[in-house]
C-alpha cells in the first residue's frame, strides 16, 4: 500500500476499502465500505514541517494558502534574548526567530551518527563553545563524541530513544531531548541561565543532523 500521490490527487486506486462485522451478544452488523489512505513514513518526530499525505513542506499554520510560507519544528527558549534587540526571542505562528530542522547529514557521518547543529542569522555555525553549560555527553545517548568550532556529533543507536522506556537520556521514554544552554552575566552582576531545546525521535537509521537555526538575530553571550 502507498501514499496517496505528491499533487494530493485523489485516484481510485490510491483508496482500499474494506469491511468491518461488529459483533457482541445482542447480534452482529456488518459496516460496508470504509476507507483507508495511509500517511508517508515519518521517520522523525516532531514531524509537523511536512505535510505525512504528500511528503512535501507543510503549508504555514497561519497562511495556509501563501505557497511562499511553510510550517517548521519549533524549539523551546528559555530565557534567550537576542544580541541586537535585547528582547527575549520567540518562535510561534506569528513569530519564528528559532527553528529547528531534523534532516539527513549529507556528508561526515558514518552510517549511525548524528550531529548538533546551531546557526546564526548568517546562516554560519555558531561555536559549540559559547553554550558553556551544556552537558554534551549526558545530553544524547551516544558515544566517541566529536567537538568542533561548528558541531557536536555523535555516534548513536537507532531508533533514538532506543527503547521506550523511561531513562536520563528520554524522560518520558518517546522522545530523546537536545537541549543547549548557556550563562552570561546580566544586569546587577547576576549569572543568567538560557536554555533551548527540543524533544524528539528519530525512526531511521542513518546519519542526521539536528540544526537550531536563530533566523533573525544571535543568541546574546556577552555580559552586561
């Protein structure tokens, strides 16, 4: 069985039709003729950035009719302010100064890694350095962990989580948890935390990459 078309045309021979007997002590009924058309594969979680009938980008939740707009995983932020506006930064329907991409990692991997990822404005890696309070080899559960100026990558075990069970590396046991934080000196001399993240799940085996991508200014690392 397979997904309806990319274009959404509805054929007939992209439907199944099957029958369903209800039956219990009072009697039975049959219920003829109800339909199924499967969703595509989804081979991460959240997976809201793709429309599951077509695989293609999925239309913005507020626009839904602007072909230019699309719909994109979203981190969490935590007391992120940006470097120029000096505001905390958000990412919703009407706002995404973050998100976060969950794709397939074109070059670098070894068959079973995957690699953390932050971009700035610019589009250009932001040194894993600067998120000086994250515990990177508590944070996935992998091994033979590789830092560089532009990402942390790991090798891992596919499905992430592993098992669904509940472990220090995915709380609730369904999704795993990529979070990056960082602390800086604010007003007054107080140390401030910040914080964003995601939970997830990826499905396939391969190499991948998680990507926080900040769209509209940097994260603020300088102190006051």
């Amino acid at each position: 069985m397979k997904p309806r078309p990319t274009d959404s045309t509805n054929f007939a021979q992209d439907t199944r039709f099957f029958d369903v007997k209800v039956k219990n002590t009072g009697g039975e009924r049959l219920i003829r003729d109800f339909q199924i058309r499967p969703f595509r594969e989804r081979p991460y979680e959240p997976s809201n950035d793709f429309n599951a009938y077509t695989g293609l980008p999925a239309p913005d939740p507020k626009f839904p009719l602007d072909k230019k707009l699309r719909d994109y995983i979203r981190p969490y932020l935590n007391n992120v302010i940006g470097a120029t506006s000096n505001l905390n930064l958000v990412s919703n329907n009407d706002k995404k100064d973050a998100i976060v991409y969950i794709r397939p990692l074109t070059s670098g991997g070894n068959g079973h890694s995957l690699r953390i990822v932050v971009l700035g404005k610019d589009s250009l890696p932001i040194d894993p350095k600067f998120f000086n309070e994250t515990v990177w080899d508590k944070m996935i559960h992998g091994f033979n962990i590789q830092k560089t100026d532009q990402y942390v990558q790991y090798d891992v075990a596919y499905p992430i989580p592993l098992v669904e069970i509940p472990t220090s590396y995915a709380k609730g046991g369904s999704r795993a948890k990529a979070e990056l934080s960082y602390s800086r000196i604010g007003f007054g001399g107080a140390r401030t935390v910040a914080s964003f993240g995601v939970d997830f799940a990826i499905y396939k085996a391969g190499d991948w990459e998680i990507v926080f991508y900040f769209k509209n200014e940097n994260p603020k690392f300088a102190n006051e």
